[in-house]
C-alpha cells in the first residue's frame, strides 16, 4: 500500500502528516507506523505522525501520535500545521480541528508568512501544590495534554535531555509527561528546553510553551504576551479572558509517498 504524505514542522517540532479527509483511514497498525516513520536513521524522521480525518463537526479531525507509537490528545505545533495546511485547500482564514482535547480553532495571520495563531482553551493547574522530583520544584498544567513546569536560574544545553525522562517517569505519572525547564529572561520573555512524552528532547513544544507562560503569569512573574524562546524559534504567548493563544510560524518541508 502507498501513502503520501507531507512532513512540517513549527520551530523545528516536526510531524509527517496525512490527509486521510476524504477518504477512509486504511487498516494499518498506526502505532507501528509512527514508530517506524519518525526514526531519523532508518525511517523519514520526526516527532512522530498526524492524521488528518474526516469530521462531521469540524473542517477535520487530528489525531496525533508519539515517535515512540503513543497517542497525544494535544500539540500546539501540529494543530498549527493543521490549521495552515487546511487553510491552503480551503480558502478560509479561520478553521475548526476536532481533536481529542475538544474542539480548537486555527487562525491564519499571515498567510505569506505561514503566520498562525491557535485557541487552546482554558488551561488549568491539575493540582494547586507545587511538587518536587530531583530536586525540580514544578507545578502540573494541563493545557489539552499533562506538563511539568520547573523554574530555574539557569540551564545547560542538554538539561531536557538528562533530567526530563527522570520526570517522566512511570514511578512519578503512569501515564508519562511533558517537562519544560523555563528561565525567566524578563516579565514578557523566557527560554524553555523542552522533554516531550513519547518523543524525547525536542527543539520545540507548542503547548509547552504555553504551560510555561501560563504557569509565570498566574505566579505573577510573568505579564502576557509572552515571547517563548526554544532551541528551534519562537513562539508567542496570550492569555485572553480565560483562553490562551499560541501565535508562531510553520514551514514545509518536503512531501512524497511510501510503501507500507
């Protein structure tokens, strides 16, 4: 069986994503297959594959899966993606993607610039106390998917690589997740390094970058809009009413088929 496919990425958080809207999701093992495309020696490599679906309520469904072959009910980056590539064969400025954290609207900003903003939702404090693992202070944020927000003074190049599985941990989450180390740079700006459930290090993290703004603002040290530094680009960060917005660029990268 051939599939074609097309590979984005938004600040570097790259997905290989298929356009299954108008025609029927074929019986494959998808958890397989997101295992087997994401490797970056052996497969095409990213952070894992996007489904594009038929939705009776929305412009269309997504559903995400992890490099390691489990499934995200969010990611900011590829509802962007999302959003943008809809937009393209649509027309439309503003669009609906049904996920499996609701339903989440994708506005074009700038359509030269591949320009999109996104409507999480409210994000909430899965719980009001603050937690210490390996010496990492953090609160838990839902923003659509589960994240560790650490504060600290500074950090090493490579700390989401070494001390993010330590926080992802089954010991600490059975169900694993998302940690973002956050140094404050001023009230409108930080840097994140981000470990992300089922992917790894990764350059970029959509919600993330929101979990991190948004557990600043509400602690009082941080003001919105605030502009999210990652390894691969910036993001910016709103908080309008109740809901936060994530506003940044995506990109192209290649597109082709396989043979599965």
């Amino acid at each position: 069986m051939k599939l074609d496919f097309f590979k984005m990425h938004a600040q570097g958080n790259d997905y290989i994503y298929f356009d299954f809207i108008n025609k029927p999701l074929p019986k494959i093992e998808i958890s397989k297959l997101a295992v087997q495309l994401s490797n970056r020696n052996f497969g095409i490599g990213s952070d894992g594959i996007v489904l594009m679906l038929n939705s009776e309520t929305c412009d269309a469904g997504m559903r995400m899966f992890n490099a390691d072959g489990s499934e995200g009910k969010m990611c900011g980056s590829a509802l962007r993606c999302v959003s943008y590539y809809l937009s393209q064969i649509s027309g439309k400025n503003e669009v609906t993607v049904e996920t499996l954290a609701g339903i989440k609207t994708g506005l074009i900003k700038d359509k030269e610039e591949k320009l999109v903003a996104i409507d999480l939702g409210v994000p909430e404090f899965i719980q009001n106390k603050e937690i210490e693992i390996n010496e990492h202070i953090g609160s838990l944020i839902s923003v659509g998917n589960s994240h560790f927000v650490t504060f600290i003074k500074s950090f090493s190049e490579n700390i989401a690589k070494y001390q993010g599985p330590i926080i992802d941990n089954p010991a600490y989450f059975p169900d694993g997740i998302n940690v973002e180390f956050v140094k404050i740079i001023n009230k409108n700006e930080i840097e994140i390094k981000v470990w992300e459930r089922g992917s790894g290090a990764t350059l970029a993290c959509g919600t993330g970058a929101c979990a991190a703004a948004f557990s600043g603002m509400k602690k009082g040290i941080l003001s919105s809009p605030v502009i999210v530094q990652m390894q691969g680009g910036s993001v910016t960060v709103e908080l309008k009413e109740n809901n936060i917005f994530l506003t940044g660029k995506v990109e192209y990268v290649f597109e082709g088929s396989i043979e599965i």
